[in-house]
C-alpha cells in the first residue's frame, strides 16, 4: 500500500472518532474541528515515523497533546479579574480557616467516640 493511500484509509477510519475525542475536551465544534485538523497534519508530518500498527495510539495521544497545549494557549491569553477587595479575600480566608478547624475537630471527636463504649457514648 502507498504511503497516500495509507494516509487517507487513516484519516478516513479515525477522523471522526479523534474529533469526537477532541469535541469532549473544548467547548465548540469549529475549536474540535481545528484540533482535529491538527491531528491529522502532524500524521502527514510525521507518517514516516509512525509505526502502522499503532497508529490508533498514536492518533490519540497526539490528540492529548494538541488539546493540553489548546488549554495552556487559552489560559495564557485569558484575562483575569484581579479586583476584588482585600476584605473580601480576607473574608474567605477566614471562613476556609474555620471550615477546615470544624472538619478537624468533627474528625477527632469521631475517633474518640470510636474509642468509647456505647453506654459511654450515650
């Protein structure tokens, strides 16, 4: 089998399942179609050095790759909102300082009822 030919079966078998995989991971159709098209232009790249019977594997862990870098390119260009009041900061702080002291103190009372007898528990 030519190496075209073998390129385009491929492509034909597994462009709708790594679409699929990709749409699962991004929140729009035309983003999974880009990283889709992504996918497949790294196999014409690189096809020489795939192994035939793997090829699957291959397609999917490519995939992985070009979503995760996807996301860092997303997160890097997001802006965030960085103006919230230090007093609501503080707020919060306060509040996870107290919930995780309560979750402590319910955690070793557990154990020290589980200590007592029943009797001794009532």
């Amino acid at each position: 089998m030519t190496d075209h030919r073998w390129l385009g079966e491929t492509t034909e078998r597994y462009y709708k399942e790594i679409y699929c995989y990709c749409r699962r991971h991004v929140n729009t159709d035309d983003t999974a179609y880009e990283l889709t098209q992504t996918v497949f232009l790294r196999l014409c790249e690189n096809y020489r050095a795939v192994e035939r019977a793997s090829v699957r594997a291959w397609l999917y862990r490519v995939a992985k790759n070009v979503c995760a870098d996807h996301y860092r390119q997303t997160y890097r260009t997001q802006e965030w909102n960085t103006d919230i009041p230090v007093d609501e900061c503080e707020d919060a702080l306060v509040r996870s300082d107290a919930a995780i002291a309560q979750i402590e103190f319910s955690d070793a009372l557990a154990e020290l009822l589980a200590h007592l007898t029943e009797s001794e528990r009532e």
